[in-house]
C-alpha cells in the first residue's frame, strides 16, 4: 500500500514535509491504473480522476483550503498554506447515471 501525493506546487509539497505526511510516490499528474486497492491518493484531483481512484479501491484524501478571494489563482508557500486552514478530507467518489453515454 502507497501514499501518493499528487500536486504541482512546490508550496504544497513544502507543506506536507511542515506537518510530517508520509509520502512514498509524488507525482504532479495522475494515472489512476498506477494506483492500486489499499492504496491513498492526496491531492486536489479532479471528480473524475477522484472516481477512478475509488473504483480502484484506494482512498482518496482532498487536500482542502480556505483561500480568500484575494490570494485566488496565486503560489502560496507552506505559511501562506497554513493561514488557508488546511485539512486532507475522506471522499468516496463514484459516476453516477446520466452521463455522457448514459441514460438517467
């Protein structure tokens, strides 16, 4: 079972290394068929990459924050990181009916 970290910004890996998260793959982009059952994904993944992730049977841990307006679309550093309110939140994720190909 792995522990994987998947994000881009330096400010965030910062961060994880501040509040001692153990870390064994680190990647800046996913492939879910990499991830195996047991194992935990962190990171801010988009819906349908947290899906596969579930699917696969790992875990899926939202790196979550309370960015203000003002600080919206910038790097933020580990201290920057830590005024947001931080928190890694369980989800279970799973496509429902009435996508694309899907009928309700």
């Amino acid at each position: 079972m792995s522990t994987w970290f998947i994000t881009r910004h330096p400010g965030a890996r910062e961060w994880a290394r501040s509040v001692g998260l153990r870390i064994d793959q680190h990647g800046v982009h996913l492939d879910p068929a990499e991830v195996q059952a047991g194992d935990t994904v962190i990171g801010t993944l988009p819906v349908h990459l947290a899906a596969q992730v579930c699917q696969r049977g790992a875990r899926y841990l939202h790196l979550s924050l309370d960015v203000p307006e003002n600080a919206r679309g910038q790097e933020l550093d580990a201290d920057s990181m830590g005024a947001c309110k931080p928190r890694l939140e369980a989800y279970t994720i799973c496509r429902g009916p009435g996508g694309e190909g899907e009928t309700a």
